[in-house]
C-alpha cells in the first residue's frame, strides 16, 4: 500500500492529501496552544477587503481559506487516486494531474458556494472588521511592541471568538501575553490599540491615529 501511494503515478496526489492532514494536525496544535490558525490566516489575507471576482468565484472572502484549502487539495487528491487506480497507474501524472484540478476547482467552487450559504445564514451575527473597533482584546501571542505587530483575541457582542493582528499605536508602548487592550483603529488585516484604561483611552489624539505618522516613525 505505501509503496503504491509513494509510486511516482499516485505520488502528486499522495502529497496533496498528506497536506491535507498536515494542516488538520496543525490547526487542532494551534486550537490546543489557544488560537485558532484559521482565524489568523484569514485576518493576514484582509477577506474582508475588496476581492478580484475570480478570488470570489471560489468563495474566499465567504468561506475560510483554511476550510477553501483543504477542500481543494482534498478534491484534487481524491480525484487523482480515483484516476490512477481505474487506469492502473498507466497514466503519467502529469495527464492524470488535468482533470484532477478541474475536479478540485469544480469542488472547490461549489462545495465553498454551499458553505458560504451557510456561513452567510444568519445575518444578525455577521460582525464586519470596523465593528471590532472598540472592544477590548486580550494578547495571546506573546508581545507586541510599535512596529511588531502580535495577536490577540476578543469577543464580539454575538459571542463569537475572533483572533486579529495588534499593534501599539504609540511608538512607546508594549503589551505582554495576557495584557488586556482596546482596539482603537484598523489598517488593513491590522489593529492598532492602546492599553485596556480609561486614561489611555482620554489620551488619545489625532497624532496616535494618523497612518502617515505611524509610518513615518517605523521608518525613522
């Protein structure tokens, strides 16, 4: 058996299933550590900004990449396995590799189309990136300091956990794991906050939540 998924006819979609479990195996670690990887992925790729309509044809920006990625590396293996043994392992991987991406794309495609009905369901919970501004957030992968973004996690007024990218918004500032911080502004996947107390919160002024100051400073 191993030596037949490793043969060169079935190894392309031996690789692409034993990801498949690579990744499953990586976000059940992370679950455990904490956080969830497939929330941190989705923050780092901004799904809530504008996305190219063949990007959304597959239901990214609807469904989790980490969910979208499995499925299509899952589709393209299963198909290829199913390919390779009616032919008995004739075909060259490379030809056999055709119409298992077209299966993995048509899978894809209509598998995260009926996910995102699902995901989209319930309108009354959907809570968009702006709307997490204002809400206290706790560090959970170690520190963050200015210009060393880390992350952390809250929860939205509906109950649902979120882990987002923080950053201080003042060039002094850190915050160590397990600090409690206010999300005071949003740049792209990016939050930036200030510490979880009414006198951080008074203090704030224009300068602290100017971007082209920000970047400046980083770049001093």
């Amino acid at each position: 058996m191993v030596r037949t998924l490793l043969s060169d006819s079935m190894l392309p979609f031996t690789i692409a299933l034993a990801i498949v479990v690579g990744l499953l195996i990586v976000e059940v670690v992370s679950l455990l550590l904490g956080f969830a990887l497939s929330d941190v992925v989705d923050v780092a790729l901004d799904t809530d900004a504008d996305l190219p309509d063949a990007v959304e044809w597959f239901g990214i920006g609807h469904v989790p990449v980490m969910i979208l990625l499995p499925m299509f590396l899952g589709g393209f293996g299963f198909t290829g396995f199913v390919i390779q043994s009616a032919t008995g392992g004739t075909l060259s991987p490379w030809i056999a590799a055709i119409p298992a991406l077209i299966g993995a794309l048509a899978l894809t495609r209509f598998g995260g189309r009926a996910l995102g009905n699902f995901f989209t369901r319930d309108e009354t919970t959907a809570v968009t990136a702006e709307s997490l501004i204002g809400h206290t957030a706790v560090i959970t992968l170690g520190a963050t300091r200015f210009g060393e973004p880390s992350q952390a996690k809250l929860r939205d007024p509906h109950g649902q956990m979120h882990y987002v990218l923080v950053e201080p918004v003042r060039e002094g500032d850190s915050f160590d794991n397990g600090e409690r911080v206010i999300l005071v502004r949003r740049d792209g996947p990016k939050y930036y906050v200030v510490a979880d107390d009414p006198e951080a919160i008074l203090s704030l002024d224009a300068h602290d939540l100017a971007a082209d100051v920000r970047q400046g400073a980083k770049h001093k």
